[in-house]
C-alpha cells in the first residue's frame, strides 16, 4: 500500500511537471521578426540570430543584433543603389 501511494505521488508529479511545462534538457525556441515595408524597426532585445552575408559569399554567421535596424530587403537594395551611386560619383 505504501509503495503505490509513492508511485501514485510520483505519477501524479511527473503529470504536472510535464503539463506546466518542464522538460529536462534544453529547449529551442524559435522567434522570427517580420518587418514590412515602409516600416523598419530598431531591434530591442538582445538576441544572437543566424545569418547570411548580403556579399555574395554566401556565407553563415552567428551575430548579436541588439540595437540594430531591421527593414525590408527591398530597403536595404535601396539604400546599396544609393551608396553605389555616391560612391561612383565622389570618383
């Protein structure tokens, strides 16, 4: 009788842990920030994303981007025309 009030105890513990939530070892989360056009965004917490470089190296980096302003890639190609454009006439 003692035995199956402690697994009964037991049962009823791990039913709670596993609905409240807890789990043991690490758990993925996964946020994505959608930005729209003509609404770019300052980024206000500090979280580390997995990126690729706009070069065309196509390479992956891992990078902080607390502080940073997000937009649109269609802003962002803008504003590359317009440094290009500045930066061929200043030749």
């Amino acid at each position: 009788m003692r035995n199956l009030k402690r697994l009964l105890a037991a049962g009823l513990i791990a039913i709670c842990c596993a609905s409240a939530g807890c789990s043991i070892g690490p758990i993925v989360r996964n946020k994505y920030v959608l930005v729209y056009p003509g609404k770019p965004m300052t980024v206000l917490d500090s979280a580390t994303v997995l990126g690729r470089y706009l070069d065309g190296t196509g390479g992956d980096a891992k990078q902080n981007i607390g502080g940073w302003v997000a937009m649109p890639p269609e802003h962002w190609e803008a504003i590359q025309r317009a440094l290009t454009k500045q930066h061929s006439e200043a030749k």
